[in-house]
C-alpha cells in the first residue's frame, strides 16, 4: 500500500560549455519535470529546490561558466484514484 501523498527527488540534467543562459535553465528545469511514476500516482506538485554546476550547489547559475548544468527539484505526488 503506497501513502496518499508522498515526495520525490529529480534531477534534470546538461552537458555543456560556456555560459548557462536562460534557455539552458529552462530544458534543465524541464528534464527534471520528467520523471517515472507508477500508474498508480500522479504529480500534484513540482518546485526547483537548487541548481548544481560542475558539482557546486548554487541558487541562480544564470551567466556562470560551466560543464555540467543540473537543476534538482521536489516533485510531490499523490493516488491516481
């Protein structure tokens, strides 16, 4: 039996060079979107919780040279029925 409501971790991630621009913010955010829920929950809730470049925890890495973008966010989830 799974709880009615629950909370789960993601991580959307980027592989790039240069500086982190709006758009890169934008798709890291929307890969962390994407996550694999049993058939029987459903997301009710998703919040950004941090940003991480080339393994630094950083709040807004807008314009920051970087290698790896990661946007980590909470999802919370809930039954589908």
């Amino acid at each position: 039996m799974t709880a009615p409501v629950g909370i789960e971790g993601s991580r959307g991630c980027l592989e790039m060079r240069g500086r982190v621009t709006r758009e890169q913010l934008r798709r890291a955010i929307e890969l962390a979107h994407y996550v694999w829920l049993p058939k029987d929950r459903v997301m009710l809730d998703f919040w950004v919780t941090h940003f991480v470049v080339d393994g630094v925890e950083v709040a807004n890495p807008l314009g920051m040279e970087c290698d790896r973008l990661e946007a980590c966010a909470e999802i919370t989830t809930g039954d589908a029925e």
